[in-house]
C-alpha cells in the first residue's frame, strides 16, 4: 500500500485506504487506493529545480587533492571489470547490462534521482488508475523521438511491451531466465514458462499472449494496461529495464533481417511485414514466436539485433547513442545523443559529457595505474575498484577508525559505499548432473541437509567480512536486504540454521557418513526409485584406530567468480574446515575451489551442473516480493537452476503474489516472516553479505573519479553510473 510521506514517494505498510504521492515541488501528486475503494491519479505538469538530479556530498563522499591540471575534456574513460551479456531489454538481466541500457533507454515511470523508492513519470506525462487497480490510463509526453527519428508514441509502448511478454524471458539458448515474468505477473501466468508451465510458442500461443490486450492503443499518445492480477508495487514495475520502450519500426526492421537469413534455419510466416502499423507489428510478434525452438536456436528464441549489436544502436529515447561495441575486446562507446528532449524535469537533463569509453580492463592493478596516470594529466577516468582493494585509494585509519571514506590519492575523488538491495550467497544445488553427457551424479551431497549445515558452520562470516572484505558489507542472515520495501519486511531476529562451529561440521560429516541418506527427490516432485543416486563415502563404520581403511572417494567443486577474492576467502575456508574433518578420519572426501569466469560459471549453474557455486540477487524494483518470485516462485531459481521443489516454499510464493494483488501489506509481512524463516529452515544457501557498493554494474566497492569529474550520484533501484548527471570542470 502507498502512504503519504511529507517530501518523498515511498512504498510502505499502511492500514489506511487511500495515500498521496507529492513531491517537494507539489507539481506531481497521485492518490493510490486500496483494493475496493478511491481512484488514482498521477500527474505532471513540470517538476521544479528543487526535484532535479542532484547529489550532495557528504561524509560518504570525499575527494584527494584537486589535480593541477584544468581540463576542456568532454570525453570520460571507464576502466571496467565487467563484460555485458544482452542489450536487449527484453533478454537483460544483469545489473551489468542494466547500466549499459539505462543511459539509452527510458521507461514509463522512474526513479526520482538517489531516491530508490520514489517513482515519478518520466515518459508518460501522466496515469490514473480505477479503484481495483486493474486498470491504468496513461497519456505520454508529446514531442520525444527515438534516436532513429521515429516519434514516441502509444503504439510504441504496445510494441515494447507486448515483445516482452512473447519472448517469455528467453536467450537464443533458455526460456525464462530473463525478466517477462515481471509483467506476465500482472496477467494470464499459464502463459509463463516461468510462472506457470513450458510454452509451445506456437500461433495458438503468439494470439493467445496478444488477446490479454495487455496495452490498448486509445489515441497516438493514450493507451490503457489491462491487468488480470493488480499488484501494489506497480509503479515499480514499470521503471525497470524490462519496461524500457523501443522504437518499433528499428527493431523489426533490424531483427527480421537476422531472421531471415538462410543461415538462421527460420521459417518465418510473415518474412516482408505488411500493411498499417498495427498489422506489421502483429506480423512481427508472430515471427517472434515462430524463432522458438527452431532453426539456429532450438532450446531458445531468436536473437534479436539487440542482443549482441556491432554497430549504432538508434532504438531508444535516451540520453547517450551507443556508437560501437566490440564483442571481442568488450569495449564499449557511447555519445551523447544531440536530440535528448531532456527529462521530466524544469532543468532539462543535458550530457555534457560528450562521449563514454568503457574499457574492458581486467586487471586491478592495471586500472588503478589508469586512473592515477589520468588524475596527473587532467583526463576525466573512473574504474572499478574491488572492496578488498580498497586500501589502495583510501585512508585504512579513516575507513576503519570512523567509517569515513578519504581518498589519499591526490586528483581522485572516492565517493561511497551505500547500500543496496542485494543479497549475495552460496547456492547449494541437487539433482546436479554432468556438464558433457547431461546425465545425472551419483553422489548428490547437498540433497542431504547434514552436508549443507556442515558448509555453512564451516565459515566466520563475520570475521572474513572483516579482514577479507574490509567492512564493506554486512553479513547477510536471510533473502531479504535491510531495508527493502515494504517497511517491517526485513526481520532482523530470523537467523541462519547453521553458525560457525567446527565441532558442528565433524559431528554432520560423521553423521552423514556412517548413515548416508537413502530417498533421493527429482526437481519436478518425484521420487527417485531406481537407483540412480548413491550418497556413500568414507566407510560405513570406523576402524579401530577412528578411521575409514579402505575409504570411498567423492569430490565436491565449489565455483566462484574469477577475482572475487572475497568470495574466494569463503569457499576456501570451508574447504580447509571440510577437508581437515576428511583427513581426520580418512573419508577420502575432497573439497576443490574453482574460480571461474563468471559468465560461464552462471551458465553451468543454472544448468545445474554445479554442486556448490556462488551467486545472488539484486533488486529487480525495491519491494521484498521480487525476492520471494524472483528466488522461490514456481520458475524461481531455486526449482529452475538447482534443482529444489519444496511445496511448502511454493505456497509462500503463491501467498505473496495474493496478498501483492490485494494490497494487504499486513498479512503479506506476516507471509514475508514465515517465507524467510521456512527458507532458512531449508539451508538452500549459505547467506554471505548484502554489500556496501557505489556501481551496480561491476564489483566495485567504491567510485573513484578524477577529481574533475563531478555529479556522481548512487540509487540502490538503479543499475550503476547515469552518465548524463556527470559534467566535467
């Protein structure tokens, strides 16, 4: 439920039945309702100065000596420690590819600069809503164009949308790894791979996704959303990267050229589009449909020219171009798009900042030698800078005496960290097979809790968030982050099962020894019953002398992101604590550490192919019920990628989306409790930290800039550095 808040929009429990949304400037108001009374109404006609983008600086900000060196540079060099996945919104998940897309693409509604839960209309000039929330009413602004020359207009938001929900959250090689779900949500969900059942993706699935009428087309600039199910995040839902809008005929022109190339093995019903706009774009979404599990992409669908693009991408209505990206060097540049119509706001938002490059720059030590070299010659530069490298360009006595943050590079400027709504941890998975020949493990260590609580009692959190990670974070005890909306929804007295305790860890591996757990369940509920899974090692009864004489091996993987040192001191930990426990009693089981890349680690687990590998989950919009869809729904991670199905687990799920449709925030807190409590009570995961950062994009820790380079601003609900706040002086 919405509540009234006397400067900012925020999200949070209430028992009363309507709220406002103002702003400082009293230019945007709204009144949400409950479930059965009031209308909404979301206005604006302007916002004032007191509303535009703006960061102060404070304790949590600080800079080193201003360089000598006066620079007239509108070029700002980003020495990166990431590599993107998809520019497509409609297959981009990461907050990797969420920093790319946000500085060229715009949504519907926004957050309102740092702050992480106020929504205001960015795109649309303005949406009411009736009074049971299934139906809103949007007029856009006049006068934007796409980058391409194409004018924003209501069949643009039917195009967009609507292309999100027919991909069904799918890459050229998976189904519902990606974000549709967050709309399909709203709708029919046994038209979601993620929420419901795998789809057909046949003709009769292409119109029965179109008959939701999900985006009506009203007048060139008013359209109505249409929900099945209402949800009292909504104006969440629609500020995320899935709901960037796309220039139409770019995109189709663009992607059917793809599609139609003999190579692509695609037989499309519509290969030339025809007639009006409304027809073309039909023709288009059915074409859509037709890539899935076909041709070049049989266990997918087809990739758009979004995706991976080697050239301009002209498509969205944002502040910068994407003027080239290199698929082997994973550089990036952007230029400012001279057309930008400038944002909601009285101060139009204008790039200075003429020209990003983001440089792929993997070495640490390689950065900062960049970024030192660059405050002595003037140049504008920023990087990632891991938290365990921290002490490089900041004061240790400052950090750790007051938690102040002081740069002790002169030129550079650190600015951060804050906190976001992530939380980071270790996944156990089972029903894990081999990567090569898809067929089963027989050993499944972790579809046995004793083994799971025994990783988990293996580690000092807390001490390794110290020495390893610089304070920079705080140790994680559930799902849900500090903070996240609605308030009340974090808990802190609901703990962990397991604890550090290495006399806990022999007793469990003992235990689960000498009596190996014998009833083995299928993802998909069932029981194995052949044979296929055996959970024997060591030796079924110690000899004399208190050990196994002629031991059975097995071998347990832990993976973790190549340079995540961090998380490398974790898993290392628990496989010195597991394998100390092994060699005491001659069990011949091996833990082995495996850093990896992490694109090609995530693409292993959530195959579930991986024992034990690390990961985590990031806000898609501020609001605990993404966490509970996104983790522990019917297509969450935990059934989709390792393997657990758990009905108890699924009924939360199912409650939460309820009580979400109904707006009880009272009840769905007391679902929220009982979620986090029987999830902890599972052992799914071992929680490591919800981090302190300043980039969403990469691993940085903290933002280090020239000190020339001013504006930086951090929104936990956004993905990383908006560049048209930056400005060079």
């Amino acid at each position: 439920m919405l509540s009234q808040v006397s400067s900012t929009t925020s999200i949070s429990s209430s028992s009363s039945s309507t709220s406002t949304i103002s702003t400082t400037s009293s230019t945007l108001t709204s009144t949400f309702p409950s479930s059965s009374t009031g209308t909404t109404s979301v206005t604006q006609s302007s916002l004032t100065s007191s509303s535009t983008i703006t960061q102060t600086t404070s304790s949590s900000t600080s800079s080193g000596t201003s360089s000598s060196h006066s620079s007239t540079s509108s070029t700002l060099t980003y020495d990166a420690d990431f590599t993107i996945d998809s520019l497509d919104p409609a297959a981009a998940s990461s907050e990797v590819d969420g920093m790319i897309l946000q500085n060229l693409f715009e949504p519907l509604l926004w957050y309102n600069g740092s702050n992480p839960t106020e929504v205001i209309p960015w795109l649309a000039q303005s949406y009411t809503s009736s009074p049971d929330g299934m139906t809103y009413n949007f007029t856009l602004r006049s006068g934007i164009n796409f980058t391409d020359g194409e004018p924003l207009n209501s069949s643009a938001i039917y195009f967009s949308f609507n292309r999100q929900l027919m991909g069904d959250g799918s890459t050229p090689t998976t189904h519902a790894t990606q974000q549709a779900w967050l709309f399909q949500q709203l709708l029919n969900t046994s038209l979601s791979t993620y929420l419901g059942k795998p789809q057909t993706y046949s003709p009769t699935y292409a119109n029965d996704v179109l008959a939701q009428n999900f985006v009506q087309i009203t007048g060139p600039l008013t359209f109505t959303l249409h929900l099945m199910h209402p949800n009292s995040a909504f104006p969440y839902l629609f500020g995320g990267l899935w709901a960037y809008v796309l220039a139409p005929n770019y995109v189709m022109q663009q992607d059917l050229m793809l599609w139609n190339k003999s190579s692509a093995g695609y037989t499309l019903p519509f290969p030339n589009l025809s007639g009006n706009e409304t027809n073309r774009m039909h023709q288009y979404l059915l074409d859509m449909a037709s890539t899935c599990n076909s041709g070049i992409t049989p266990s997918g669908c087809g990739q758009s020219s979004l995706f991976s693009p080697s050239g301009k991408v002209l498509a969205g209505t944002g502040p910068y171009i994407l003027s080239s990206y290199s698929p082997s060097s994973n550089n990036i540049v952007f230029t400012a798009n001279p057309n930008y119509w400038g944002g909601p706001y009285v101060a139009k938002i204008t790039p200075t900042i003429k020209t990003i490059n983001i440089n792929y720059v993997p070495s640490q030590a390689t950065r900062e030698i960049d970024l030192q070299n660059a405050a002595k010659s003037g140049q504008p530069y920023t990087i990632d800078l891991n938290g365990g490298n921290l002490y490089d360009l900041v004061s240790r006595s400052a950090w750790l005496g007051n938690s102040t943050i002081q740069s002790i590079i002169p030129g550079i400027s650190v600015y951060g960290p804050y906190q976001q709504y992530t939380t980071n941890y270790l996944n156990f998975a089972s029903n894990v097979t081999n990567t090569f020949s898809g067929s089963y493990y027989s050993f499944q260590p972790f579809a046995d809790i004793r083994f799971r609580l025994a990783f988990g009692d293996s580690v000092n959190m807390s001490a390794i968030n110290d020495n390893s990670g610089n304070g920079l974070g705080r140790v994680a005890t559930q799902l849900l982050p500090p903070g996240i909306p609605p308030s009340g929804a974090f808990n802190s007295s609901i703990l962990p099962a397991y604890n550090f305790n290495l006399t806990a860890v022999q007793n469990l591996l003992l235990d689960a020894m000498l009596h190996p757990i014998t009833h083995f369940t299928f993802f998909n509920g069932t029981s194995e019953t052949s044979g296929i899974f055996n959970n024997s090692f060591g030796c079924s009864q110690l000899g004399s002398n208190g050990q196994c004489s002629n031991p059975k091996p097995q071998t347990i993987q832990e993976y973790y992101p190549s340079g995540d040192t961090l998380d490398g001191s974790i898993m290392n930990q628990i496989a010195i604590a597991v394998n100390n426990v092994s060699s005491t009693y001659n069990m011949g089981l091996t833990v082995v550490v495996v850093p990896e890349a992490i694109g090609q680690m995530f693409t292993q687990a959530f195959s579930d192919h991986l024992y034990f590998s690390w990961s985590g989950y990031v806000d898609d919009y501020p609001w605990a019920g993404d966490f509970v869809v996104g983790e522990i729904g019917g297509g969450g991670q935990q059934t989709l990628f390792y393997g657990w199905n758990y009905t108890s687990l699924t009924n939360v799920f199912k409650t939460v989306v309820g009580e979400q449709s109904s707006g009880n925030n009272s009840a769905l807190l007391s679902t929220l409790n009982t979620g986090m409590q029987l999830l902890n009570s599972k052992v799914l995961q071992i929680w490591t930290f919800n981090p302190l950062t300043t980039n969403g994009a990469g691993s940085s820790a903290v933002a280090p800039f020239t000190s020339n380079v001013h504006g930086y601003y951090f929104n936990p609900s956004l993905y990383g550095t908006y560049f048209a706040a930056l400005y060079i002086s």
